[in-house]
C-alpha cells in the first residue's frame, strides 16, 4: 500500500516538472518570437542621414549681376576717372563762358604744351597760353559754341585724342564774328587728372592763297 502510494506520488511530481518544463519553453518562444517581430533586421532598418544640400547652379540671370558687378568694380579702380570726354566738355563750357581760369586749368602746365591755332600762328608753352588768354577773353561776349560729329579715340590707358568740327560766335570789343572750323585735342593722363598737351585748329574754308594748287578743291585761276 504504502509504495503505491510513494509510487504516485512520484509519477505526481514528475508530472508536475514536465508540466513547468513545457510551459517556461513556450513562454521563452512567446517572448522569442515578439522579440523577432518588433526588432527591424539589419537589412531593413533605416539610417537617419544629414545630408548637406548641393550648391544651386549659377542662373544665367547671376551670372550676368556678377559680371556687372565685376566690371562696375574695375571701373572704380580706374586711374582714367573721370571721363576724358568730361574734361572735354568741362574745357567748352570753359571757353563759352570766357573763362581764363578753367580754359588755363585744363591745359597742360607745361613748357612743352603746343597749340596750333586757327589762324595759322603756334603757342608754345602753359604761360604763352595763359597770357593769350588773359588777354582775348575779356573782350568776349555772348560765346555761342557748338561742336559736332565729337570722336574719342583712346591711346592706351593714359591718351587720348579727341577730333570734332566747331562753330564760334561772339562780340568781341564790340563787333560780331563767326568762325568755323576742324580740331584735335590729345590728352595725357598726369597723375589723376586728363590734361589737353596739345591743340591743332584749322577752318573749313582756309585761304586759297595758302593753299597749294595741287590741294584745292577747284582749280586755281590762271593768271
């Protein structure tokens, strides 16, 4: 009786291990699986990448500003500001106005300074010019010049020629006269400022006595 008993009990026992046994393997599955099912494999999680965005392409449109900006930068650092041809007109408005000091001012202060005039006599030298001047232009009233068919023709960065054709009237002591006639200015860069180193004038309608026959427009009369 009694090892029946034990023998139960045992069987019992043995039933009970197998039991646990059997229910921790499934609940290590269980947890196992869910593990598996929430955990993203390696091939399939994702990766967080700050990627720095690539420089935009130049549009034409800032290609153009940038060279726009280049060119206006350059012509800031030029040495030849300002305009020769605002000299120029700085030098007529002078001359209009019967103005010793900006005519004289514009000129090249310089023993060297040349000018052809248009009445066929040269100047030579700043000082000749300025006493011309000191002695012509307070005489002169109501200048009217104009100028026209103005070239500019730069040599280099410190040169340039400028050739037009004029027409002056004035009262000069008290009398009216009109002239007309071609010029040529060159101008030198001296240090900052342009400066006119030379004048050359000749009218349209020249003398025909100082003018050699081969060069006349119509043929000269026999004597």
């Amino acid at each position: 009786m009694s090892e029946i008993f034990f023998s139960g009990l045992e069987d019992l026992i043995m039933i009970k291990k197998l039991t646990f046994v059997v229910l921790l393997t499934l609940a290590l599955a269980s947890l196992a699986e869910a593990q598996t099912t929430n955990t993203p494999s390696p091939a399939t999680r994702k990766r967080t990448v700050n990627a720095t965005p690539n420089p935009q392409p130049s549009t034409a449109q800032d290609e153009a500003t940038k060279q726009t900006g280049n060119k206006q930068a350059a012509k800031k650092k030029d040495p030849a500001s300002p305009n020769v041809l605002e000299v120029f007109e700085a030098l007529l408005d002078g001359i209009r106005a019967a103005d010793v000091k900006v005519v004289t001012g514009i000129y090249w202060n310089s023993p060297q300074l040349v000018l052809f005039n248009n009445n066929g006599t040269v100047t030579k030298g700043w000082e000749q010019m300025r006493k011309n001047r000191d002695s012509s232009y307070p005489d002169m009233k109501d200048v009217v010049l104009e100028v026209r068919d103005v070239r500019v023709q730069m040599l280099g960065r410190e040169g340039a020629l400028i050739t037009c054709q004029w027409t002056q009237s004035q009262n000069f002591r008290g009398a009216e006269e009109t002239a007309s006639g071609r010029m040529t200015l060159a101008f030198k860069l001296v240090g900052k400022a342009w400066k006119a180193i030379h004048l050359h004038t000749s009218p349209d309608a020249p003398d025909p006595s100082r003018v050699m026959p081969s060069e006349q427009t119509t043929p000269a009369p026999k004597p």
